[in-house]
C-alpha cells in the first residue's frame, strides 16, 4: 500500500500486477478493502494492472472532517480522473462499488476520456436520501435493525469489528468476512478517535456529501462499455437499482449475483472477475 497526490489531496492506494499492463481502478465504497483481495488478485492474473483506493476521509486518504465534507461528489469523480492520469493508465477500467459506484458513474459522466469501461458493483443513480419513486428504497425492517443497534466503543478493535459483523448478517452478508475486513480498516485507520473509526467503517462522510446535481437523466450519454453486477439478495440498495441502471446506460450487461447481498462473496469472486475481464 502507499499513497499518491492528486487534485491536492492524498489518495490511499495498492497495485496488483504489471505496472505495463492496463489499468483497472477500483474505487473504494468507501475504503479501498470493500474490493476483495481474491478478486483484485484475479484481474491482475488476467493481465491487468490493478489499483484499488480508498475516498477522501477514508483509510490512508485525506481525512479533514468527515462530519461536515467540504468536497462534493464531482470532487471525488475528479478524484477518479486525476488517479488515473498520474497512474499513467488513461484510459482506464473504472470500477465502483456502493458510494464508489456513485463516483464512478459521475466520473465517466464528467470525464469520459479517461475511461475505456465501467464496472458498477451493488449501487444506483440517485444520490443519499429518498430514491426515485420507481426505484426500490433501502429494506425497511432491515434498516430498523441497523440503524437501532447501540453504538460500540470506537477505540475498542473487537467491539467495532464485532458491530460491523453483526450489521453484515443483518443486510445477508458474511459475518465472518466482514469482522475480518472492518479489523483491517480499524488498523488502517489514523487513530482512534470515534469520528475518524465511525467515518472509515461507516462512510458518514459520504452520507453528509452534497451529491448535486442529478446525474440519473444523464446516464443514456455514457458511451463506455459497461456492466452492473448486483447482489440479489442486496437489502441496503435492493437489486431494483441494479436493473435500473442497467436499463438506462446503453448496452450496459447486468450480472445478478444469486447468493450475494451488499458484498461480494467469496463464491462470486470468480464470475465478477470473468465478466470484468470481458468487458476491457
């Protein structure tokens, strides 16, 4: 892992594979490690040059205030456009996962030179907040449960870990695999103060992000070839998001992962990877 300087800010980042071979990037949602190792590993065999990083106030990146963002989320699409640039990799194969999905959608919107695909994972086309009437809202009676559960001791690694795994079985995710994860982002993480662990295991920045303007009515403009992988068992953003995407970017290829939430699982791994390399 290491770091790069862009757009005056510093961007956590690692590199899987061939430094001359084309770039992937993947977008963090909001840490770089909601992109599994196995799957990062795969593109990088399949002969690409993998990069996945993590948003501004998350993991190694910049952390400012994650309570009160003073960036936008075209900020955090140019964000996207100035990694690949100095990565040397234009264009690129931008991939983005839940608030990454967002970025990367507004990316290839705002920078359509930069990118050569689009790999959107477990998202939709409307910002935070209400959806679109025809879109699916988060699962209410999973959301109660979330949402309603207290709070751990942000300072303490296996309270926190063990939140994050109980809020995955919640949403149909592995619990195992989460508590890994979110012990990774906590020791990744530049202290212990409960604002900066809340913001890198919960993305609270994203949530207070001024996302305007609108980029749905936009999306029949991308040209990209592009493919929307979606859990069918997502409760957080339901598969309905997925679908809609797929229906609105033109030519866009839908893959709806049958046994998958909001993650990607292990077992999906290998069919994610195939369709990415397909796609450029």
């Amino acid at each position: 892992m290491s770091t790069l300087h862009v757009n005056e800010i510093t961007l956590g980042i690692e590199s899987f594979g061939d430094e001359d071979a084309p770039l992937v990037l993947l977008a963090g949602g909001t840490t770089m490690l909601s992109w599994p190792d196995a799957l990062c590993e795969r593109l990088a065999a399949g002969g690409r040059r993998v990069v996945r990083y993590d948003l501004r106030d998350s993991g190694e990146s910049t952390t400012a205030d994650p309570q009160a963002p003073t960036y936008t989320l075209r900020d955090l699409a140019a964000d996207a456009a100035a990694l690949v640039d100095a990565l040397g990799g234009r264009p690129a194969h931008l991939a983005g996962t839940g608030v990454g999905g967002m970025v990367a959608q507004v990316a290839v919107l705002d920078h359509p030179g930069a990118f050569s695909a689009l790999t959107l994972v477990g998202t939709r086309a409307v910002a935070p907040g209400p959806p679109d009437n025809d879109l699916p809202g988060h699962d209410e009676e999973a959301m109660g449960r979330l949402f309603t559960r207290p709070m751990p001791d942000w300072a303490d690694r296996e309270a926190v870990a063990q939140f994050v795994a109980t809020g995955a079985e919640i949403l149909g995710d592995d619990p195992v695999a989460a508590r890994a994860t979110a012990a990774r982002i906590w020791d990744r993480t530049p202290g212990t103060a409960p604002p900066l662990q809340m913001a890198n295991q919960m993305g609270m920045a994203f949530s207070r992000l001024d996302c305007t303007p609108r980029w749905r009515e936009r999306l029949r403009e991308i040209e990209t070839p592009t493919l929307v992988v979606h859990g069918h068992r997502n409760r957080f953003f339901p598969v309905g998001n997925g679908e809609a995407i797929a229906r609105e970017i033109p030519g866009a290829r839908l893959l709806v992962l049958k046994e998958a939430a909001t993650a990607i699982p292990e077992g999906a791994v290998g069919d994610v990877t195939e369709a990415m390399l397909a796609l450029g």
